[in-house]
C-alpha cells in the first residue's frame, strides 16, 4: 500500500499547509501523514486520503486553537501572537512560558502557605497560653 502513495504529492501538500513535515504512520487499515505546527511544535496528523493543503491549514489552526482554549484556562489572555513568542523563546532556548507559570504558581502557594501558618498560630497560640497558665499554676 505504501508504494502506491505519492509522498512527493503530500510532503507538498503539507509544506503549502504550513506545516513541516515528518512522515507517514502506518497502519494495518490506514495510513497517517504526520507533520508538526511550526509554531506549537505539536506533531499533528491526518488519513493519507484527507490531505490537501487546505486540511493541512485547517488542523494546525485547531490545534492553535486549542491550546489558546487550554492555555487561557491558566487565567491568562493568550493570543497567536503570544504562541509565536513561544515559538520564538523556545528557539533560542529560553523556556519564559513555564518559568512565568511555575514562577506565578509557587509565589501563590508561598502566600497561602504563610496565610495558612498565621491562622494556625492566630488559634492556638491562645490554648497554648491558656494550657501553660493551668499547668503552670
């Protein structure tokens, strides 16, 4: 089956799409051509049979879109231009979206770990006082 496939015909196709291209799956009932989001960096694919430029463009902009759904989630505006920063930073070695993240992630856990020992200390410190007066008198 696989001599039967024009790769020249897909690798194009997935060029025109804006994707990169990386290979064909096999598979015992179908066939899947995988190529990466250039800007996600997601391996993405489609059926040998469903590839055409436009499908091509179609699915990275869905991944695109699901990840600015997921991302969003984070509880931060996220737009195609900041995935190309990604994209961008990524290249250069820098990894700013995780370290922002993670940054915002422990300084909130720090808070509320802080908050967490006031309130304790804030309850017991008076039944300690109060234990201490009884033992001690």
């Amino acid at each position: 089956m696989t001599s039967r496939i024009d790769h020249a015909y897909l690798r194009s196709a997935v060029a025109e799409g804006g994707g990169e291209w990386v290979g064909i799956q096999e598979g015992t009932r179908e066939h899947l051509v995988l190529f990466n989001d250039p800007v996600g960096r997601s391996t993405l694919s489609l059926r040998v049979s469903d590839v055409t430029p436009e499908a091509v463009g179609a699915r990275i902009q869905q991944q695109r879109d699901l990840e600015i759904r997921y991302l969003s989630q984070l509880k931060r505006r996220v737009t195609s231009d900041d995935l190309v920063a990604q994209a961008k930073a990524r290249e250069q070695g820098h990894a700013f979206w995780v370290r922002q993240y993670t940054f915002e992630r422990r300084a909130k856990n720090i808070f509320f770990g802080v908050m967490a020992l006031l309130l304790l200390l804030a309850v017991a410190i008076p039944w300690i006082l109060i234990l201490y007066e009884k033992v001690g008198h």
